[in-house]
C-alpha cells in the first residue's frame, strides 16, 4: 500500500503491557502527550496532528487494544478486558515503560472515554485532559433518544451480542468504513483513498473486529456502571479539561437543556473550557490545523498549573 503520510516513516513499535501488546508511534521531545484514536480509526488518525505537536511534546501514539496493530485479549461474559478501565490501565502501564509518569491527553471518540476513565481513575498520572466530540458514557446512554439512536449506530449495533455483528462488520467492512467517514457531519474529501484502504484493512481481521464489538458491548454495561458508580460516589475529574466538538454534529444540539458539552463536562470536573468547532465528527483530519494549535496551546500551559 502507498505510504500515507511521512508520519508512517516514525517507527511502528509494539510493547507488552501485562495482559496484551500495544502498537505505537512516538514522536517529538518535551512534556509527554498521549493521543488516543476513535472508531473505526487508528493511530493513523493523528497523522497531522502529531507532527504538528512534536515541535514541542514528546507525541505517544498508540492502537488501544483490539485496534489496528494493538493485541486482543480474550474477553469475558461481562467485557472487563475491554471496559475503558481495562484500555486505560494499559495506557498507564505504557507511558510508564516508556518513561513518564505524568503526561497529558487528548482522545477522540472511543478513545476520549478512555482518556477520561484514565483520568478518573488515576488522577496522579494526568497534568491535563482533551475529549474530543464526546460526553461522558453514562450521560450518553442516559440522554439517549431517537436521534442518537439513528445517528449513532454503533453503539446499539455494535453491542448486541455475538455474533451478529462481528458476521455484519466482516461482509462489509468497507462499507462501515465508508458510512462513518462520509456521515456524522463530516467532509468525504478528507479522506483520501489509501487512509481509507488502512482502516478498511484494521477492520478485516475477525480477532480485532470481534475486540471492537466487545468494546462497545462494555460501553453498553460496565462503562456506564463504572461512570454511575463515580457519580453516586462523588469521583470528579481533577485535572483541567478542554472539550472541543463539531459544530455540524449532535453534541451541538442534542444536550441544549444540560449547557451542551461543556454542561455536562462541568459536572465531572472543576476547571473546563472548550468551543465547537466549524468541521465534522473528525475534526483532527478534516482540520488538523487548527486542531493542533487548539490542543498545543492547551497542554503548553501544564507549566503554569
């Protein structure tokens, strides 16, 4: 396959962290930032992004497990190993053995949950959080109605059991690809068709499609008791937070009587700032940018806190 872009020249390593083997690309030098990709995505997502952010951070950018070039432990009736509190002990373990302790975060799409369960969970570990187009799992679930359940497909396909749509995923893979980069407000054109071929290849594999499925399959269950368990108990998210959403897709509108996103946002952390953004769901390709100063600007002020 044609290389997409010089990001592919940055070495693609695997590391064991306990229970599986993590595929990432590391870049840059200065303060540590972790970028975790989305669904139906990869790493590959932050393909402009990280290289704007390596003139100033050290950029981790990992396949969270049952992604892309990531392991995929077996799972469990109840889809703990891929819980967002399984993928976020992984991140910890990774940036430990490569040597931070303390580091920043930016997740797009799945990987924002897991970045802010990362958060939640160990608090001492992160300087400052970006979710990127997300709420918190539980007000998702909890808010959902017709439109989320139209637009957002995945979340309801994705987590019925198996194996409907593990066989769904693997006799079209192309077309899911295809649907999620030309829906959810976004701009066709900026995917060209050798990122489209690497996502499309990421989703072919049955172990790494079945991965994803339980994935969502623990958004449906554990995820959403994990995030009500933190609420009832008071748990907040203590470090600062950016949101930044788009602008063209539901979070506009959907949560108008909870402040939008940053609303909601507000009641899992103190200190939260963010804007919508004039692009689609995938707002790190379609304005890459624009995305990096956003988030280059926010984790430069980790000195100051």
């Amino acid at each position: 396959m044609t290389k997409i872009t010089a990001f592919e020249d940055i070495e693609l390593r695997e590391m064991q962290v306990d229970s599986t083997s993590i595929a990432l690309r590391m870049h840059g030098s200065g303060p540590p930032v972790l970028l975790l990709h989305g669904f139906p995505q990869t790493h590959l997502m932050w393909r402009f992004v990280a290289p704007a952010l390596a003139a100033s951070f050290t950029v981790i950018c990992p396949d969270l497990r049952g992604y892309g070039r990531s392991g995929c432990p077996a799972s469990t009736p109840d889809h703990a190993p891929y819980s967002k509190r399984a993928m976020a002990e992984d991140m910890v373990l990774l940036m430990e053995q490569l040597g931070f302790s303390r580091f920043s975060i930016a997740g797009h799409d799945r990987g924002g949950r897991v970045a802010y369960r990362l958060a939640l969970d160990y608090p001492e570990h992160v300087g400052r959080l970006a979710v990127l187009d997300i709420v918190p799992t539980a007000d998702a679930w909890e808010k959902a109605d017709k439109r989320f359940a139209c637009a957002f497909w995945p979340w309801s396909l994705l987590a019925q059991p198996e194996p409907l749509p593990e066989r769904l995923i693997a006799a079209a893979p192309g077309a899911i690809i295809d649907d999620a980069l030309n829906a959810w407000g976004s701009s066709p054109q900026a995917f060209g068709e050798n990122i489209r071929k690497a996502y499309i290849a990421a989703l072919s594999d049955p172990a790494h499609i079945h991965a994803i499925c339980e994935e969502y399959r623990a958004a449906a269950t554990l995820d959403h008791a994990h995030d009500t368990a933190d609420r009832q108990a008071g748990r907040r998210i203590t470090c600062p937070v950016l949101a930044l959403w788009s602008s063209k897709g539901g979070l506009q509108s959907w949560y108008a009587e909870a402040g939008g996103p940053l609303g909601l946002w507000r009641t899992w952390a103190e200190d939260v700032s963010g804007q919508a953004l004039d692009a689609g769901h995938f707002f790190p390709e379609e304005i890459p940018e624009i995305t990096a100063d956003l988030l280059g600007r926010f984790f430069a002020a980790t000195a100051e806190d």
